[in-house]
C-alpha cells in the first residue's frame, strides 16, 4: 500500500479567508476515478504525536489523498501524467499523510513537500487557517511552489509553470483537465471582478455541475466519486460519497 498504482485525475481549489463570507479559508475537493475505486474509506486519525485529522483514501491505505487537520491545514492530490525517470521516490498519498500530522501552515507543508523525493509527478494544494494557498507542482526533477496573490489557487491534473510544463504527457492526461482548471479560475476570477464574497454553498455548486463547474463525468470509467467542502479552523467537513449535488453533501466531524 506504499505504493499503490494509480493516478488520480481530480481539481482541487481553495479561497482565503479576506474573500469568503464568513471570514475562513475555504476548500473544496473533488476526486475523479473509474468505478474500481469508488468504495474510498473517510478516516478520522488521532495519532498520539501530532495533530488529529480528517481525510479519503482507499481500504488500509497507508496514506491520505486529502485531509484537514485540527490546525486548519488542509491539502489535496492530483495525478499528473507525467515523464518518468528511474529515480526512485514517494507516492503522493505518503506526504498528504505527513503534512496533515505534522505541518500547521501552509509553509510548513511546502517545506515538507520539497524536502521529499517524488516517485511521480503530481500536484499538491495547501491552505491554512491563517489565508496562506501554496499551489506545489512536483515531479522526479523538481518542485515548483506558486503562493497566489489574490487569494485563490486551484489545480487540475497537468502541470502550469513554466519551468515544469516540460513533465507534462498529454497523451496520458485527463481530456478535461484544462477545462476544469479553467471553468475552476473563472469561477474565482469573476468574482473577484465583482468584488463578491464567496461561501461553501457557492463552491458545492462549482464542485457539482459539469456544465459549468469542475465535475467529472467523461463515461462510465472516469466520474467524480467522492467530494468535500471545508472551512479551516472548524473541526468537520461537508462531505459527498458519491458523484456531488450541491444539496447531497453531509457534516463528517473529527
């Protein structure tokens, strides 16, 4: 389970506190796969050195593809179809696991997520209580780390700096990955324009419509299969088990 096969094809996005309306950081987190990997597991972790946590992953995983702790810190995973070496490294669900134990800031997980070797390329979002969003690119020949500026950060499943889009395989990659991407940073660009406050009710629905948000659902194979919604500095998530609807989503507390 060190070293479980598969990558995950999944958006990610969070706001800072200074452009929600309640004044927290919020994040938000679909995670795309075929059927095969539909039956996830919701842990709730309390480990006797470090900080308690909520999070998905598959049977007895090892790691976590996604979590918040009892900090605030929360992070995600996205795969990257990338190009490989023969380096050998870390799964991405092995760091998830540590900065949610670990790390109380979004610094302490980059620096966490830098100092490590990667077995495969593959995206990290990281947002704290605090409004800190570290958008990670990481691939077997390096780590790129992009703090936004204005409050907003979202990941897909390819690589967007420019010094990593080199790693990118676009043979391999999701169809709809730049899509996702795309509607995700419309979404908070727009209202950013109108200076408009965002809340978990407005990023269910961009985490639930595949016409105009981030949902998945290119076939059989490949759909949402869990999602979950989150403000930073309480100690619960809102979380979908299924392909999301904005209405489905339940409080899952740790």
């Amino acid at each position: 389970s060190l070293a479980l096969g598969i990558v995950p094809s999944c958006t990610v996005l969070a706001v800072s506190g200074a452009r929600t309306e309640i004044g927290r950081t919020l994040f938000g987190r679909n995670y795309d796969a075929g059927p095969k990997w539909a039956d996830f597991t919701l842990y709730r972790t309390y480990p006797e050195s470090g900080f308690a946590h909520i999070g998905c992953s598959y049977g007895m995983l090892v790691g976590r593809e996604d979590g918040m702790n009892e900090a605030g810190l929360a992070i995600a995973c996205t795969g990257v179809q990338g190009r490989y070496t023969a380096e050998l490294g870390v799964w991405d669900h092995i760091p998830v696991r540590a900065a949610l134990e670990l790390c109380r800031t979004a610094g302490e997980a980059e620096e966490l997520v830098r100092g490590l070797p990667h077995l495969f390329t593959k995206n990290f979002l990281v947002a704290d209580a605090a409004g800190d969003i570290a958008v990670i690119e990481a691939a077997q020949q390096g780590v790129s780390v992009v703090h936004p500026k204005d409050g907003f950060g979202a990941i897909a499943n390819h690589f967007v700096g420019p010094q990593m889009q080199a790693y990118n395989d676009w043979t391999k990659i999701p169809a709809n990955s730049k899509e996702r991407l795309e509607r995700a940073e419309r979404w908070g660009c727009s209202a950013a324009a109108r200076r408009e406050a965002l809340g978990s009710e407005g990023i269910k629905r961009v985490l639930s419509s595949s016409s105009e948000g981030v949902r998945s659902e290119l076939g059989p194979e490949f759909t949402t299969v869990w999602s979950w919604v989150a403000e930073l500095g309480e100690r619960r998530i809102s979380l979908c088990n299924h392909l999301p609807e904005a209405d489905a989503y339940r409080a899952c507390g740790f």
